[in-house]
C-alpha cells in the first residue's frame, strides 16, 4: 500500500487490516508510518514499514525488493503528488515530476511484483486515478493529464495479465475530505481574506467548488471501501475498469 502514512492510503491500509490482509506501510517519513502500523496492531492487525521515494529507481527497487519478501498479492498504488500547475505556470519540468510521482512511481511497482503475483496465480493491482482523469481541471492540467495515463495504463495491463489469476483496476476518488484537502481551502479563504474554519468552508466547498448528485463530499473511508471490495475475492469479474467514486460529480459520456 504505497503513500500509506497519512490520508486515504492510511484508511486504505486500516480497512485492508480490518479485512484480514496483513499490510505494508509505505511512506517517507519513519515517524508518520511507523503510528499508522503501530494503531493496526494495536487493533490485532498485522503491519510492517517500508520506507522510500518511489520516484528514485534505487529507493523504489529496495522497497520493490522488501514488498517481493514480504509476499505481496494485493498492491495498491496510492502514491499521487500534486501541485496546483495551469497552462501557464506548469514547465516542462513541473511536468515530468508530475508524471514520475503518479505514473512511473505505479509503473515500477507494477513490473516489480506483478510477475510473482502471476507465479502464484492470484493477485490485485489497483491504481489510484482522479476524477481529474475524465475531466480534466484547468489548475491541475499536468495532473489531470497524469491520471488519465494510470487509467491508460491499467487497463492496458489488466490485458497483458489475461488469464493469469491477477486483475488491475483503476479507483478514481472525486473531492475527498482529507487534512490536506481542508487545509487547501482553509488557505485559500484565509488568502482571500475570509479566513475560517472547515465547518464554515465545507458546505461552501459543496455547493460552489463540488456539487454532486450525492449531495456530500467524499470520505477517505468511501475509497477504503471501494478498494477493499475490488482486493477481495468477490472483484474476480471486474477487470479494466476505472471505478469512480465522487458522488456523480463526474459526467457519464
């Protein structure tokens, strides 16, 4: 479970735990992942660390290395940074670092410890995408290009992984209610002089910035749950597929 130590990945791995999985936590920083695996055992999960930059081929290929001899039949690529980049500010290099975080960082895992997977005959890879991927937003147009290539990408390998016992599958979250996700707008009204908390902002966020047939923003719980149910063994048949959770926000074509 990549990018585990906080936000969706943190309630990803304790569903996951919940459910039975023992579960590697991945992130960057010793002290934020080693609290998340510390809470799953002390609610009679199993949990280990595994620390490292996915974006750096060397860190990646340690944890790919600790994820292979831990026995990973469930990878979930969670792994996703963005920086708020339009047309006119997003360089070439804003770009690529863009790609690396959310793509290849998937990529490397994917070629890491999808072929024991295949040797076992049972596996789950899914990738986080974005409703960012089906429409694109205008102050994250590198980011929004970069889920629509793990969208790409994963339905592309669950071809390759035909007939193997392994499916790939995208989850793509709408507006999600994480701590990084309310300090965003709490910086963006403080910014426009209207400073105030979350409380205040979140039916504001709703009506104005996320309307959607659901009539609630999302919960890092609502992608936990997704995610649990495609690693189970009840996903068998769903195979490819991108699977939105964002409420409705996202236009069916």
């Amino acid at each position: 479970m990549t990018a585990s130590s906080g936000g969706i990945g943190t309630a990803v791995a304790r569903r996951l735990a919940a459910e039975g999985c023992a579960v590697l936590i991945h992130g960057r920083d010793r002290t934020r992942a080693t609290t998340v695996a510390d809470d799953i055992r002390s609610n009679g999960g199993e949990a280990e660390v595994a620390l490292g930059d996915l974006t750096d081929n060397e860190a990646a290929a340690h944890i790919s290395a600790r994820a292979r001899s831990w026995g990973v039949d469930i990878l979930v690529n969670n792994a996703g940074p963005f920086v708020e980049h339009d047309w006119e500010n997003a360089d070439p290099s804003a770009w690529l670092d863009t790609m690396n975080g959310n793509l290849i960082s998937a990529v490397r895992l994917i070629r890491a410890l999808a072929p024991p997977m295949r040797e076992r005959g049972w596996g789950r890879v899914i990738n986080l995408g974005s409703r960012a991927a089906t429409t694109p937003l205008p102050n994250m147009v590198d980011y929004s290009a970069a889920k629509a290539a793990v969208v790409n990408m994963t339905t592309s390998l669950a071809r390759h992984l035909a007939g193997s016992g392994i499916t790939a599958n995208t989850v793509s979250p709408g507006v999600i209610v994480t701590e990084g996700m309310r300090r965003m707008f709490e910086h963006r009204a403080a910014v426009q002089g209207h400073p105030a908390p979350w409380t205040e902002l979140e039916p504001q966020v709703l009506a104005e910035y996320a309307p959607n047939p659901s009539g609630r923003l999302g919960s890092e719980d609502d992608i936990a749950a997704a995610i649990a149910f495609l690693s189970s063994p009840l996903a068998g048949y769903i195979n490819g597929i991108d699977l939105r959770v964002d409420g409705g926000i996202t236009p069916v074509p």
